[in-house]
C-alpha cells in the first residue's frame, strides 16, 4: 500500500502497525464483517485503510478535523483504488448524517498535557489529547456506534486506569487488550483496547507484544510489517 504523508508533520508510526494487527487478529474470529466502519482522526488514512482493503465489505468512513490530513486520506484512499467517505471537522460536534457505525477505530492523540508541546499546530492536534480529551472521545463513540458495536484503539498506557473506569462509566466491556513493550527489560508504553458497546463477555488478554531484541525489530514485529506492506512517500501540503 502506497501512502502519502506530509514531509513536515505528523506521520503514522509503528503504533498504527500493531493496532492494525490487533484489530485483524480479533476480526478474524468473526466470520462476517461487514457494515459501517469510522476511523476517527484519520491523518493520512493508514488504518481504516488498510482494514478497508484487508475487509472489503466494510463501508468505509473517515472522520479528521485537519485540512492538510483530509486532502492525504482522500489522496491514499484513491491511490490505492478505495472507496472512503470523508466527514471533515471536529469528531466529537460531527453529527455523521445520524448514521451509527459497526466498528470504531483509532489512534487518536493521547499524550497528556501536561507533558512539553511541539511549536507545530499539526503535530498539536495530532499527538496531544487537549484537541479530543478521553473521556469526550469515549461518550462520542458510544453515541454514534450501534448496539453491540466494536471499538478499537490504541493508548498510552499510564492512562489505563482512567481508559478502565470511563470506558465503564460509558457501558462498554473490554473484549481484549494487549501490552507493548519496547524491550523485555522496559515498562509497557502502549496498550491496544477492543471494547464493544453493552457486551458481558469476559476479557482476553493477549501475549504482551515486544518491539526490539537488541537493536533489531523482534520477529513478531516484523511479521507485522510483512502483512501491512505500506510504503510512505512524502510530499509538501
């Protein structure tokens, strides 16, 4: 997949690589997905879009508030021959023509504010969770999907407690989740969430995911790269 990013801004990491790999990895235990999906803040388009072209029965929508990511997520989806529909502006007032979605998923801006800011107004909005604040993040996703729908994401992992209670106060269940883990030696970083609206079920949790050995990608990783198979060109915007 040929992809497009800014040659001065934000551009998608291996963070959006191993939420990809979890959302498939619990995807394929269904055996029709089909329907109405949202990526929420979908900067250059990489995951809904490689989901679109993995699941081709999914209808593909893509919400970002971004002028520059919503020209490069339209780019991509024609590039790569797929179909998307663009809602532009802020997710959490975007009323989505009342449509309520199958699936959500995200890799939306989680550094806490209090850490130090990029002068970038792109990287800003893109990485810092003043512009989409957890919990109006969560309330919005539980508005707009359908009962028993799923939602993925990813987060930074000291948040967990936080992801946990609001995530409950807004009456989703944790399907599963997964650990990532820089080295064996290092804390956990990320966590990726699959949460489904009004479930019961008991959670999994998967095998934690280790990114280097030494200095190289570990095998896991770059089995992941493999079934991605993105290729970045960057471009002025």
């Amino acid at each position: 997949m040929v992809l497009y990013q800014p040659q001065n801004g934000y551009c998608y990491n291996s963070d959006t690589h191993f939420l990809y790999h979890f959302i498939v990895q619990n995807l394929n235990t269904f055996k029709n997905n089909q329907g109405q999906l949202l990526d929420i803040g979908s900067g250059s388009g990489i995951l809904g879009l490689l989901i679109k072209r993995d699941f081709p029965k999914f209808h593909l929508n893509q919400s970002e508030v971004q002028e520059e990511f919503i020209w490069l997520s339209s780019k991509n989806a024609q590039t790569n021959g797929l179909k998307n529909k663009m809602y532009e502006g802020n997710f959490l007032t975007q009323s989505f023509e009342q449509k309520q979605f199958d699936i959500c998923v995200s890799n939306p801006p989680f550094y806490h504010g209090s850490v130090i800011k990029s002068e970038n107004k792109i990287l800003k909005i893109a990485r810092y969770n003043d512009s989409m604040p957890l919990e109006k993040f969560i309330q919005k996703t539980y508005d707009i999907l359908k009962p028993k729908g799923k939602f993925f994401f990813c987060y930074d992992v000291k948040q967990i407690n936080d992801i946990m209670l609001l995530l409950n106060k807004y009456k989703f269940n944790i399907e599963s989740m997964q650990f990532i883990y820089p080295k064996r030696d290092r804390d956990a970083t990320l966590v990726l969430v699959y949460a489904r609206k009004n479930s019961k079920s008991l959670t999994k949790v998967f095998p934690p995911l280790m990114v280097f050995e030494n200095e190289d990608f570990t095998q896991d990783v770059q089995n992941i790269y493999e079934k991605t198979q993105t290729h970045s060109i960057k471009v002025e915007i």
